[in-house]
C-alpha cells in the first residue's frame, strides 16, 4: 500500500468512526429509549461514555471498510450485506436473547427489547448506507454471475449445519465459562424457560446466524474475506454491547457474558467460513466457465 492509498483509507476511517459515534448519539436522542437506560445514561462519565462509544465504533468501521473494499459488488447489493450484519447480527438477534430471557431482566417492560433492537437496526441501516457512500461503492456493479439466491441454493446444507451446530457451540461454552460464574447463575435464575424451548430457540439462531452471513459472504471472492467478515463479525457483533457499560446487567455478568460470547462466536464464524470457502470456491469455478470467452479454432 503506497503512502497516498493509506492517507486515502484514514481520512475515510476517520470520516466513518465520527459518523457511527454521532448516529449513536442522534438516534438515542430521537428515537424513544426504555427509561431505566435513559437514567443510567443521565448517571455516566461523559467522557467514558464517549471513549467506550468511540472504541467500539473504530472496529465495526475496520471491519465495515475493509468488506466495503474487498466487496465484488456495489450499490444496494453491498448495502443489503452490511446492513445484514450490523443492523442483523449487532441489534436484531443480541435482543431475540433478551427477549427469550425477559425474565432476568425486571427492570426491562415488554416493549423495551423491541425498542432497543429498533434503536440499533435504523443505526446499522443508516451506518451501511454511510459506508457504500464514503467508499464510493454506490456505482460499482458486480460482473459475475453469481446472486444470494444462487448463494442461498448452495448454501441450503449450511444453513442445516449451522442450525444444528448452534446450539452446540452455545451450551457447551454457556455451562464451562459463563455458568461457571456464582453470579450468572444467579443473575438468570429468574428465567422460566425450559430446557425443550431453549434449545429449539437455539436452533432457530443458528439458522438465522448463517442466513445473515450469506448476503455478505456473496458480495466477496476471496476465502481469506469470507474468513474476516464472519471470525471477526460474529465475535464483534455478538459481545460489542458488553464492551461498553450495561445498566441492566451487572459488571460481573457482563464480563462473563463478553468471554464467553467472544470465543465461542470466534469458534462459530470460524467453522461456518470454513463451509461457506468450499461453496464459494465451487461458485467462484462456476462463474469462471460461464463468463469465459469462447475461443474459436
């Protein structure tokens, strides 16, 4: 990379880091808030606050940019693959967990689960679009064959995987890092759930874990991409609310909870980019025997 190309990539860095802070701080404001977040938020160190919001935003924008960069397509396609993973992984499915586990949470009505994944959707939305924009991918058209559609026919078997692996992966590092803390298990033994409804709830999660990953597992040629965008989104987008503080789970919780979300979706991501390599590899020689020129003898 040459001295201009770097300078080129910061300032677009810098430009997105300030715009996912400033989005985070508008749409809070605008956008209707449970009150027990609303008076933590009153509570905080501003300065804190800020530094952790800050930190946070950087690596979603690494890991937004640099898919943007390596994307093979553009506009509304790229678009749909961002939004999928921040506004899908980072709002949509953290909160389907709160809402399987409302009990735990006393101080959260009904609605509030919503209204935060609402809160955190219209932010990944207006985030991607931030994204294709300051990286000059609105234009750029994508010369393959290859659609999610066609994605999705070949990627059926994974998205079986995935489901069944889930639920694995989840339990297996619930019981031996999280519940090995005192203060987990007490935290959610107010939840009433049962095992059978639990698991099948899991299953489901895994299946949309990978439905998720498949618009932007699409839009990239390289394995070594494919490997970026879910080892490292999976991780980030499932733990990066626990970075910053939580007023409705205690520090000890939330310091479990981060562990143990972070290894085990690092572990996750790395089995399902392993699966969807050998789709794309099969789609990327599907691609190059249709799109090659006929030579004539």
């Amino acid at each position: 990379m040459t001295i201009k190309s770097f300078c080129n990539q910061a300032w677009r860095f810098i430009v997105l880091v300030i715009g996912l802070v400033t989005f985070n701080i508008v749409f809070r404001i605008l956008l209707p808030r449970p009150a027990v977040l609303v008076s933590a938020q009153a509570g905080m160190d501003p300065a804190k606050a800020l530094l952790s919001l800050t930190f946070t935003s950087a690596l979603i924008t690494l890991l937004m940019q640099y898919l943007s960069n390596h994307s093979k397509s553009g506009g509304v396609r790229l678009f749909v693959a961002l939004s999928a993973l921040h506004a899908g992984m980072g709002s949509f499915m953290l909160q389907l967990e709160t809402v399987v586990f409302h009990d735990a949470f006393p101080s959260l009505s009904n609605a509030d689960p919503l209204i935060i994944m609402l809160d955190g959707v219209v932010i990944g939305i207006a985030f991607s679009a931030l994204v294709v924009t300051v990286t000059g991918q609105w234009g750029k058209r994508d010369n393959t064959v290859s659609t999610f559609t066609s994605y999705f026919v070949n990627s059926w078997r994974i998205l079986v995987f995935g489901a069944l692996l889930y639920p694995v992966v989840y339990f297996a590092f619930g019981k031996f890092i999280a519940y090995g803390n005192s203060t987990v298990v007490a935290f959610y033994s107010a939840s009433k759930i049962s095992t059978i409804i639990l698991i099948s709830i899991q299953i489901i999660r895994g299946a949309l874990w990978v439905l998720l990953s498949m618009p932007v597992v699409s839009i990239l040629n390289r394995n070594e991409d494919i490997c970026v965008a879910l080892v490292g989104g999976m991780p980030l987008f499932s733990a990066m609310s626990l970075i910053m503080e939580n007023p409705i789970m205690p520090e000890a919780v939330r310091y479990a909870h981060g562990f143990e979300l972070s290894t085990s979706m690092c572990l996750f991501g790395i089995l399902i980019s392993l699966s969807f390599s050998k789709v794309n590899s099969k789609m990327n020689m599907s691609n190059n025997e249709v799109t090659a020129p006929i030579v004539q003898a």
